[in-house]
C-alpha cells in the first residue's frame, strides 16, 4: 500500500477535520471530515493561507504565548493545532481542526451575564436646585429620575437611589456594547432637560466592567466615576480592568458656587508646610506661565511659614525669560535643577505638583519615590495616569488656571497682603495666558481671584509685557497665521516654519488668532521645538472637545483649550488629527 492511501487510511480512523500542509503551504492532503470546515470541493493543493487566512509561520510559531488558533467558517468555529511531521525539506505540517462552537458561545453567554456595576451621579446637583424656584425643584427632580429609571429599564438594570444625586446600578455585561454603540444617549437626554439655571442638567457615568468578583467591578465603577467627575462631568467612563473609555464631554464644566473646599485645603496645605522640613515645588516640563505663577504663590506660603521653599526649574523657554529674569534678580527665589532637588528631597519633604496632576509630565518625578508627602494643585481634567495616594490632591477642572487655585488658596491660608508684586503679577499673567487673556473658561471666581490679585499690586501693563516677544518670533507667527489651510466644519489648521524656542507658546497663540476668523469653530497648529520635538495646540470654541482629541495623541486639557507632545512630525499630527476628526 503507498504512503499515500496509508495516510488516508488513518486519517480516516480519526473523528477530526485534518489536512496536511506541505513546505510551501500547500494542501497535501485531508480527510473527509475537512467538509464541516471548508464547503469547497477538492481542496487538496489549494493555498492553505487562503483557506484559513493564517500563515503556516505564524501556525508554527509557539513563543506568542498562544499554541492556537481559532477561525470561523461554514457557521461553526473551529481552533486550529499543528504539528509538524517529518524531518528536512521534507516535513509536513498537520493540522488539526477542533469544533469549539458549543465552547465559545458558552464563554460568550458567560462574559455577556456577567455582572457590571454603574455610577451615576447628577453633576452640580446643588447649584442647579440653588438656582431653581421651590415650586419648580420637585419638576426637575422627577423628571431626572424618570430618564435615568427608564434607561435603566431599557436594560433590565436593578438601580438604587443613593441620595438626591447618586445612584448605583447592576446591570449584565450584554449591554455594554449597545451603550457605547448608542454613545450614550442618556447623556444627550438629561442635558435636554430645561432648568432655571444658567447651565444645562448633566450626568456623570462610571461603569465598571469584568472585575473578578462584585468588589473589585464596583472599585472599577468607583475609580471610572472619579475620573469623570475629575474631568468635569457630561461624560461616561468604562474601567475594564486597566483599560479605560471615554464618552461624551460636550460641556464646559460648570464653576462651583462655594468656596469650601478651596478653605479646606488651604488649611490642609498649611498643616503639611508646618509639619515639613522644607518644601520641593515643581511643575510640568517646559513650564509655562500658569506653572511658574503657581510655583511662585506656593513659595511664599512656605516663606510665610518659616520653612525651606525650592522650586524645581531646569530650562526656561523664551516666554518665562523676562519674569524669570526678574525673578532672580530680586534674590528671594531658591531655584534648583533636578540633581540638586533629588539630593535634598527625603521622608521629612512635601513635595508640591503645580499645573498637571501626570508623573510623566512632572519635571521630576523621581521625587514621587523620596517621599510620601506630595501635594497636587491643577486644573486639568483628570487623566487615568494620575498621581495615586497624594497626600493632598486638588484637581478642580471648573478652574481657569492652576493660579487662580493657588491665589484662592493663600486668601484662606495667609494674612492680607502676603504676596510681593511680583508674585501678584505671575499669578494674573498665569490666569491671562490660560484664558486667552478672559476670553475663554473663566467664571465669578477667576474674576473675584484676578480682582484679589490687583488690590495685592499686580500692575496689569507689566503683566503685558510679560506677553511681549521677539521680532522673529512675531514674524513666524504672522506666517503661521497666513499659511492657515481651513477644512470643512470649521477647522482650522497650521504648521510653524522652522524649529522654535517657544513653540509651545507660539502654537498655542496662532490658534487663539485663528479662532478670531469668522467660520472657524476648532484650530489645531504643530510645530517643532528647538530640541526637534513636535508640540501641538488646539483650542475651540466649545463645540468640539479638543482634549478628547488630544489624548489619542497622548496629550490633554481642557474642552476648549489643550496640547500635546508627539514624536512624528508637524505635518504627520496635523493629518492624524483630522482622521480623528473625521472618525
């Protein structure tokens, strides 16, 4: 009998779909249980990568962690094991076909009732009742619950009212899908709610899915709703272990009202600096003014309280170079590179964070591990990579700037008139560059702290000057603003000549210029810095989330305002950008 009708033979014996696939990927040979699998007649000598769409490479290679693989054909689906048989040029490969149908949909009806466990939470609960006549509140109360109720229903979630703004819910991993293929409608239906309050009705969502058991799905659920809360709310937020999803965000967030827990952590801030040795200030790489003005008000609360203040600065870009240079001609500032500041940090240091809330973007973050004492102060929405256990975390992204924080804090924190000059004006320069001088983000308070800031002596004619910059710098600028190509749904888009020193800052005011050009709803302008790298700012008008868009990039902000550093080039971002856009 040949070798042939003798492999025949036994493939015969064996309940399995089988083929043999010879060097060049080629069919040799099958058994008649290969028809469950390929409807084909005859596939013998056919191509076994077109067959299956798997590379007799990739079927042998064992070091992927996976020993299988699973394809879906004629309705079934089948997981593919091989083995090779032979020696030399001459060896053959056999493969398997296992039926795992009954499996897999086993598996997916286990994943699908799975339980998940949602947050929900009415944002600005108590402005919005505050600002609504008695006879009215009941009105909008009921009609609240009614949409989340019925979206619940719709389902089949068990939901709980933990308080006037709170409710948790249980509901089968099943629906997930179909809420974020619907985007979360409840999120537009709530916002359509009318109220007497100047701001629309808003939820915040946390969803947490696939935790090994009730308590760590709803610890994800927790951790989802903190960092939709700390990104302003209107938004819902999946945690699958650590993979995080965002959706929705299309309000600016709304400012608090009261000012309690600006004096509540003004008293915590002022324990910490007493209870500490000295204090380490820094902010993000390559500061900006907000970062340096906050730094400046953190350092004299320090001062004020008898205790070694630093702050932590290695390079300073062409938009700090004059308050900089004024800064350290006054010989009052202690400012110090990262060597010098890992050498003085230990357990007996608090190290406070300005103006981000991300390790990756602090100037140093090797300081996070000499200590335990660490204070975080920002405005940003909150990102998923923020700093854990801080000792104290202030992140409020109502604010306009990390100095309107900081200068609501030292009224609560120290006597009247604590500030010199020149920490007044760093701290409104630091409000004005971040609201695009009040234009955009600002509210009663960011008025009420600039209003603090001038009755402190901030000249706002030295506060301009600040703002000055070099001819060339202008002239690249002008040429950015000329070379503006506009894309359709009003955006509006640049790229900077050459590699500049403040290409951050420059960046960052061509797109406010071209938000001026009547049309434009979102600008987005790259351009190199002097080391090479690309640095990118959007900014809007509020009806696209530009940091939405940012943070695909890696970067982030605010709805209106954001940035990011990439390693592609200005035009490469530029493109990246608009398909994220379009998508």
């Amino acid at each position: 009998m040949s070798e042939i009708l003798l492999e025949k033979e036994i493939f015969s014996h064996i309940p399995l779909p089988i083929c043999v696939v010879n060097a060049k990927g080629k069919i040799v040979s099958a058994n008649e249980h290969i028809s469950n699998v390929f409807i084909y007649d005859g596939i013998e000598n056919a191509d076994f990568f077109a067959l299956t769409g798997i590379k007799v490479a990739v079927l042998l290679n064992k070091d992927q962690g996976e020993d299988y693989h699973i394809i879906e054909r004629n309705g079934k689906q089948f997981k593919l094991q091989a083995e090779v048989i032979g020696q030399g040029e001459e060896a053959s490969l056999l493969v398997f076909f296992y039926d795992i149908t009954n499996y897999e949909n086993l598996k997916d009806r286990y994943n699908d009732e799975k339980t998940c466990v949602c947050r929900i939470n009415i944002d600005n609960y108590d402005e919005l009742i505050a600002s609504t006549a008695p006879e009215k509140r009941m009105d909008i109360s009921t009609r609240v619950d009614k949409a989340i109720r019925q979206w619940a229903s719709k389902i089949s979630g068990s939901i709980n009212k933990l308080n006037n703004s709170q409710y948790i819910m249980y509901f089968q991993n099943y629906y997930v899908s179909g809420m974020i293929e619907n985007k979360f409608a409840i999120l537009d239906e709530v916002r359509q709610i009318e109220t007497e309050a100047d701001f629309p009705m808003s939820l915040s969502i946390g969803i947490g899915v696939g935790g090994k058991n009730l308590v760590v799905t709803e610890d994800y659920a927790n951790a989802a709703m903190d960092l939709a809360l700390g990104r302003g709310g209107d938004q819902a937020v999946i945690k699958r272990g650590s993979k995080i999803e965002y959706y929705g965000g299309k309000l600016q967030t709304v400012e608090k009202g009261n000012k309690g827990k600006s004096r509540v952590v003004a008293h915590a801030l002022k324990q910490l600096i007493e209870q500490s040795k000295r204090v380490v200030i820094m902010g993000h790489t390559n500061p900006d003014m907000d970062c340096f003005g906050a730094a400046l008000g953190i350092y004299r609360l320090c001062i004020m309280y008898g205790r070694e203040a630093y702050i932590v600065l290695n390079e300073i870009n062409d938009s700090l170079e004059a308050i900089y240079r004024q800064a350290r001609e006054t010989d009052t500032y202690n400012f110090i590179n990262n060597k010098k500041a890992e050498s003085i940090t230990d357990k007996e240091t608090l190290v406070v964070l300005v103006d981000t809330h991300r390790p990756s973007y602090a100037e140093n973050a090797n300081l996070f591990t000499l200590t335990d004492k660490v204070v975080v102060i920002d405005h940003h929405r909150r990102a998923e990579d923020c700093i854990e256990n801080a000792t104290l975390s202030y992140i409020e992204s109502y604010a306009s700037s990390a100095a309107e924080l900081v200068s609501e804090i030292i009224q609560y924190a120290a006597p009247k008139k604590t500030l010199v000059k020149l920490e007044a004006e760093a701290l409104l320069a630091g409000m004005t560059i971040d609201t695009n001088r009040f234009a955009v983000k600002t509210g009663v308070r960011t008025f009420e702290a600039a209003a603090w800031l001038r009755r402190a002596g901030a000249d706002t004619t030295e506060v301009k000057r600040f703002f000055q910059t070099n001819l060339d710098a202008f002239k690249v600028r002008a040429k950015s603003i000329a070379a503006a190509e506009f894309h359709d749904n009003g955006i509006a888009t640049s790229i900077s000549e050459g590699c500049n020193e403040g290409a951050q800052v420059l960046n960052s005011q061509v797109a406010d210029e071209l938000l001026n050009i009547r049309g434009v709803r979102a600008s987005f302008v790259a351009g190199r810095t002097e080391t090479g790298k690309t640095v990118i700012s959007a900014r809007s008008l509020g009806e696209l989330n530009v940091q939405v868009i940012m943070e695909k990039l890696g970067g982030g902000g605010h709805l209106t305002t954001a940035g990011a550093q990439v390693d592609c080039s200005p035009e490469e971002v530029i493109s990246k950008v608009l398909d994220i856009i379009k998508n």
